[in-house]
C-alpha cells in the first residue's frame, strides 16, 4: 500500500493511556449500542446483525487480560470482545507472530518472546468464539539477517459501514495504561510505571484507507479448505465504502505505511517526512524512544545549513530508561551530526569547535571537506546500512604535517569537545533534546525524580503538519518493520495538539514551540518537566552500565 490522501476527515488528538482506552471503550460501546442495549442476548435476538458491523484489530502486541477501565478492572479486553461476540457482531483481530530470527535473538525473555506470549494466549483465548471471533497470528519471514516485525497499531469500529478508526502508538497491553500525570504508579496494578503515549481518533474517508490496508494482511492468510469458503474470506469480502463516511470534518490526512511486506520496497512514512522537511521554515518537534534514522537526519542537517532559523526540538526517554544504551547512544550521535550542521561556519561555537579539535589527526575512507579553517570533518556513515549507526566517524584532518601520524577514532571525540564549550554563546542552540521527567513536591534532585519513558511516535513541522501513529524514528521502523503512521495536514490540528501536548509538559508559554520548551518547562514541581540535555548528558544513564563501558553494543534490533 502507498501513500493514500483524502479530504473531509475529521480527527481528536489522545494522549497517553487513560485517554485511549477511554476512546476505544466508548467505540466498542458505540458498536454494542448499534445493536443491543446490551440486555440482549445473541439467542434472543430477533434480527440479525448487519454484515457491516464489526470490529477489526491489528496490534504489534496484545494481551487478553488488558483492562479497558481502570474504575473496573475486571472488564478486560477479553470480556468486552466476547460481549461483542454474544450480541452476534464480527471480530476480527491481527497480530504479530515473530519470525524464528526474531523469537530467538537475546535469549527465552527478549522482546518478541514477551510479545509471542501474550498473542499466542489472545489466540486462544478468543479463535473462534461464538463463530463470530477470528484471530490471525501474521508473520513475515526473516531476510538478510533481519527479522521483520508487523509494528503496526489500529482498530477499526464500524457500524453499518460507518467507521472509526484509531491509529498510535499504543499496544493494547496492560503497561500502556498510565495517565497524563505520570506519577511513577500504575493506576490499575499499582505497580512503578510511566509511559508517555500517543493517537488519533479518525472519521470520514481515510477510515477506508486504514480498512485497506487492515484488509491487505488479512487476505495474507492461506487456507486448505476446498469444499467451502474460508471464514476469513467470508468476512474479507465485507468491507465500508468511502460513500458511507462523513464529509464533514474537513481534514486532510494521508496514510502512510513502510515494510508493508516482507519484499517491499515501499516506505512512504519516511518519504513524506523527508518531504516535508524540505519544505520546512521554522521548526520540527520529534518524540519518541529514539530518533536517528539516518535520511531524516540527513534531511534535517541540510535544513539547519540552508536555513539559519530552522530549530529542532526532540523528546526522548531518559538515558536511565534505556539499560542497554543503544537507542539513547544512536540518538546522541544524531543529536551530534545536528548539532554540527547547526554551528556556522567560521568563529562563533564552530570555530571553538575547530580550535578544540586542531590537534587531532583523525581520518576515514572518504575523502575529507574543507571548511575554510584548516580543519576537516564530517560525519561519516558505516559501510553496512543496517549498523550505520555504531560505526559512524567523525572525520577530521588538519593540513598535513610532515612526519606526522594519523588515527582513527569514534564519534566520542566530537561528543567531549562539543561538551566541553559553551555551546550557548549568549543564545540557546538550533538543536534541542529534552527528557521528560517529574519531581516530588519536595525535592528539585534529579536523584528523587520520577522518569517517563516516551513511547510516542509523534512528529510536529511548523504546525501546520503532524505525523502519528507507529513508526518509530528509527532505521529499522523506517526500512525494514511493517508500520502505519497518519499525516493530517492542518493548522488548526497541529494547535489542537499543541494545546494538549505541551501542558502535559508544564509548558504554558504562547511562543512557539522551540522557544516555548526553552523558556517555560522548568518551572514547578510535583509537574512533568523537560529537562534539556547536551550530548555529554545522554551518555551512560547507570553506574551499572558505565562500568562495563566501552563495550560493543548490539544495534541491530533498533
């Protein structure tokens, strides 16, 4: 599937799981309600349900003991879908099966084993329910040493043909329940747990474009059934039209999706941010547990030295949520590579940049570019696309000295130079990451602080265009994993966000956004705050892990 765009769409903004799982519930209900008051049973019913009222699933990961209210803790994502089922309504749910590369890497407790588990139990807690639920574990097989993983993450409610949609970042998992206060307890379990996340809730035709593709992996199954239809053919072949859907809304949205296949060469989320990037002026805002995809930090770099005003303001998790180090380590030599496009050329922070690095003598494959000092450097990426991260360079060769050596080394050089300047001058820098975190009352010490993993696949360009759904800004979400993010095109939609968005941050500036994180997220306590950091400070986040620092880190997941 490409890109698909249409118009007349409507859409509300959710953020984190309190807000989610309220609009899910409220559109399970609306299904329900379309048919039964819920006093019904499927026995007792005198009419049949409409062929185009069902809902449809397709989640990375799911479990079927999933709460769906934290006030009822017992009405868990199970119950409600055999509700659903017992009134007669279709279900239909997709999930992800890892591929032996991926259930096997890291041991019996990795991430896809985990995942395995819970849609294994979905499956056979609900296959085939009443005849009315049916529940497809999908897989796609491993390539050149990569397993692929169907990251996707949307439901699609229909009442006689009329959709909604919903399309994030959220698993419909029991850690995905958290609200916009963050904390530091979950308010089902009780357990320690934060985790910042986000969606939308669409009507109109971009509805039938989500269907499509919902539709495109559900007719991926195969059956040996010859004397009749299939059941997942019967209920393929049932599907909304555009004409049925609300005009009213006004919204452009396109939908996006990467990795649609195992041989696909399609990836036309990172396409469309590249896109908009180059026709930026003012800003982009990025959240997400990382953020180094190689062409859009290209894209962004090209940006920041064609554009002298353009800024960059990303969100990530602290480093301490991030045991092995890898995400938070590629997104710093990212952060670096910005940082560097950033500076200017001559004098100012780059010409400290330049004196500070004069004495080394380091050098790559390629060959090296002038800056008019004296000294040569650039960013170089790794021969292997799937590990251009880890091997990254910085090049630096100043003019040549007789008799003298030259050496390799990593990007770490450019990471303690840079931390070691006054990178503000008297002014904030173009590039900006922060770290979402929350204090007590009582207390302003990091130590005391209560940290927020960001899971949000949230990206904002001069508001006027927001990216959402599943696509993390990372390599392997962009080329390799199954993904769908949303692009609404809209002035009035990127301020509803914000007004959302940056209070959750403590953020009540009227500035836009890069002066509004700058100036007023570090202002009250017992509040989410953004805590700006240098390059320097996204390095090891535990004494645990800086003692066994230097060590080789395995990029290849991420």
């Amino acid at each position: 599937m490409s890109k698909r765009t249409s118009d007349n769409n409507g859409a509300t903004f959710l953020m984190d799981g309190e807000d989610f799982f309220a609009a899910f519930v409220a559109c399970l209900d609306e299904v329900r309600r379309s048919v039964s008051d819920g006093t019904v049973s499927l026995s007792q019913q005198q009419a049949p349900v409409p062929a185009n009222t069902y809902v449809r699933l397709a989640y990375w990961a799911m479990e079927p003991h999933l709460p769906l209210s934290k006030d009822t803790p017992d009405f868990t994502l199970e119950v409600a879908l055999k509700q659903l089922a017992d009134l007669g309504i279709h279900v239909e749910i997709i999930l992800w099966d890892p591929d032996a590369l991926s259930a096997n890497a890291g041991g019996d407790e990795n991430f896809a084993k985990k995942v395995a588990r819970g849609n294994q139990a979905v499956k056979k807690a609900l296959d085939g329910y009443k005849k009315k639920i049916l529940v497809y574990l999908e897989s796609h097989p491993a390539l050149g040493g990569v397993g692929l993983g169907l990251h996707q993450k949307m439901a699609l409610f229909s009442v006689g043909g009329r959709l909604k949609a919903l399309v994030g970042g959220f698993n419909m998992e029991e850690e995905y329940w958290d609200t916009a206060y963050h904390h530091g307890q979950h308010p089902i379990t009780k357990h320690g747990h934060t985790l910042h996340d986000t969606a939308v809730l669409v009507e109109g035709p971009v509805t039938c474009h989500i269907e499509e593709e919902w539709l495109r992996r559900w007719m991926r199954q195969v059956s040996f059934q010859l004397w009749e239809t299939p059941p997942y053919k019967v209920r393929g072949a049932v599907r909304a039209l555009a004409t049925d859907q609300p005009q009213d809304g006004g919204l452009r949205i396109s939908v996006l999706t990467t990795g649609v296949s195992a041989t696909s060469t399609e990836h036309s989320i990172r396409d469309e941010i590249k896109t908009l990037l180059q026709g930026a002026n003012a800003y982009v805002y990025a959240e997400n547990y990382q953020f180094f995809e190689p062409e859009i930090i290209t894209e962004i770099c090209r940006k920041l030295k064609t554009q002298k005003q353009f800024q960059v303001c990303v969100v990530i998790p602290d480093p301490i949520c991030d045991p092995t180090q890898a995400n938070t380590q590629l997104s710093r030599i990212a952060y670096t590579r910005m940082l560097l496009a950033s500076f200017k050329e001559k004098g100012g922070t780059k010409g400290k940049l330049d004196e500070a690095l004069l004495s080394l003598r380091i050098h790559d494959v390629t060959d090296p570019v002038n800056n008019e000092q004296g000294v040569y450097y650039k960013v170089l990426d790794a021969k292997k696309p799937k590990g251009w991260m880890e091997g990254t360079r910085l090049q630096m060769r100043p003019p040549e000295l007789k008799g003298q050596k030259t050496v390799s080394k990593p990007v770490t050089v450019a990471l303690e130079a840079i931390d070691g300047l006054d990178l503000a001058e008297g002014t904030t820098p173009r590039v900006q990451f922060y770290c979402p975190v929350r204090f007590p009352a009582d207390s302003d010490q990091y130590a005391n602080s209560t940290k927020i993993y960001v899971h949000s696949k949230l990206m904002l360009i001069d508001s006027r265009h927001v990216i959402v759904g599943s696509a993390n800004f990372g390599h392997r979400s962009m080329q390799y994993d199954g993904e769908m993010s949303l692009h609404i095109q809209s002035d009035e939609f990127a301020i509803e966000v914000k007004r959302k968005l940056f209070p959750h941050y403590n953020v009540h500036s009227i500035k836009e956004v890069p002066a509004a994180l700058r100036d007023d997220a570090r202002s009250a306590y017992n509040q989410v705050r953004l805590i700006p950091r240098s390059p320097g400070e996204l390095g090891a986040g535990s004494e645990k892990v800086k003692e066994k620092l230097p060590f080789p880190l395995d990029y290849s997941w991420f």
